[in-house]
C-alpha cells in the first residue's frame, strides 16, 4: 500500500517577526518547520502502512529556497522518501494554486491514499484537501478522527459537532485528518541520520507542465487587503453568589443559547 501525505513546512509560530508588511503574508525566506497539523498525517500514514504489511509512505510539499527542513523531520519520523517543488514563481500563490502544484506531483506516482491535515497553521483555508481531491478526479472524506483500510476501502469516523459519522469510499481516495487522530512519534537519533540520506527530489513549476501565471501572485483569486493584529481578551463576568447566583448563570447560559 502506498501512500502519499501533502505536508506543509511554516514560519516558526513563535517567531513575531514573521509577517511581510508590504505583501501581507508571511515571510517564508528563513528555515522552515514542519506544521504540527500535518505530523498526524504522517503517523496516520506510517500506521496504515505498517498495518498493511507492505508499500511505503513518501511526502510532498511546496516551499521556496529549496527548503528542506520540515520535511526531514517528517523523513526521521519514517517516511521514505519526499518531493518538494520549490520556485519563485509560486511565491503568493493561494489554497487552489496550491492544489494543482500538488495533484500534478501526486498524479505521478498514483498512489493508492492521499492524506493530508484539515487546514493548516499558517492559512487556516481548509480548502486544499477537498480542492486536491476535485484536481485529481477521487472521492475525498474529510476530518477524519480514526481511519482503517480493508478490501479496496477506506472507512472513516468523521468527526462532527455532535459526535462522528462512520463513512466509507473506495480507493484511491483523499483523506483529510483532525488533529489527534493518532499521537505522533518522536524521531529517534537513528531516524534523524537516516533521515539525511533520504531521497528528496525537487521540481520546478517547468518540470511539472504548469504555467506560472495560473499559480503566484498572477494566478491568486484571493487578496489580503489588511492585517491587524488580534484584540485583547476581555475579562469575563463575575458572579458573586447573593443566594440567587444560580439563576444568574442559568440567565448567562441561556444567553449563549446553550440551553
């Protein structure tokens, strides 16, 4: 079974410096790290791989300057090998520009899951999955909270408001998984240095046929017209209990339509 996982590499979200004031977006030229959302893919991955008795786990990811370092980490963690597509044409390109780079990387190699993070940490779009899976022509199950394969198919708990829903669709398919869908591992030492030697293959936006004016800043159908930064929490009521405290968070609750 083999099975491709579309990771993402970010700004250190610890890093305030990271905004670009004159585009609006992220400064993405200093060392990347892998987005915490899409580790759960990756482990996902491994275990449905492992669980399978053979075929293997490989990443794909768009980032610029040949950057490298998030996907390593996914590497140590045991995938086997990586694609990266990485030009300065792609510079602000938005969620569906996203999705074409990556479903021409993955129409390659045809595997038989594709599994990706709900949204990532930096974009929040939540969009790219079901884009990816649109682009690539298979059904797609999105916030997956356990994922199993069994006779040519995948079955899914979807995680809802009210609880999940099991769904199930044939392979190939597109997965997208919430977070704690399974708990990560720690690359070990031995999986870092072998990490180093894994194979990551670069392309272009010429190597995969694809025009730089649908992708980029050219090809963008979004804007960010304005950032701001967000409000400070306001302190919340205080109750004092007078004997009638009671009826006064019964008041609040139903205020917020809880009840």
């Amino acid at each position: 079974m083999n099975v491709v996982v579309c990771v993402k590499q970010i700004p250190d979200p610890a890093d305030p410096g990271s905004m670009d004031p004159e585009t609006k977006t992220l400064k993405r030229d200093g060392k990347l790290i892998l987005d915490e959302s899409d580790s759960y893919g990756v482990e996902m991955a491994l275990q449905l791989v492992d669980k399978a008795g053979g075929g293997e786990v490989t990443l794909v990811s768009m980032a610029p300057n040949s950057e490298t370092s998030g996907l390593r980490t996914a590497l140590a963690m045991g995938a086997a090998s990586a694609t990266l597509v990485s030009d300065p044409a792609l510079n602000g390109t938005d969620a569906l520009g996203t999705a074409k780079v990556l479903a021409k990387v993955i129409e390659e190699s045809s595997p038989d899951l594709v599994l990706a993070a709900t949204e990532s940490s930096d974009g929040y779009t939540g969009t790219v999955p079901e884009q990816l899976a649109a682009l690539l022509g298979r059904p797609s199950i999105t916030f997956a909270k356990t994922v199993e394969i069994a006779d040519g198919t995948v079955k899914v708990q979807r995680q809802t408001e009210a609880g999940y829903d099991e769904v199930e669709c044939p392979l190939p398919a597109v997965v997208s998984v919430t977070a704690g869908v399974v708990e990560p591992r720690y690359p070990s030492f031995k999986g870092i240095m072998a990490a180093k030697s894994k194979p990551v293959a670069e392309k272009t936006l010429a190597d995969l046929g694809i025009d730089a004016g649908s992708v980029g800043w050219a090809g963008a159908g979004q804007e960010i017209v304005d950032i701001a930064p967000a409000p400070a929490r306001e302190a919340g009521e205080v109750i004092e209990d007078d004997g009638e405290a009671h009826q006064k968070i019964v008041e609040f609750l139903d205020g917020l339509k809880v009840l």
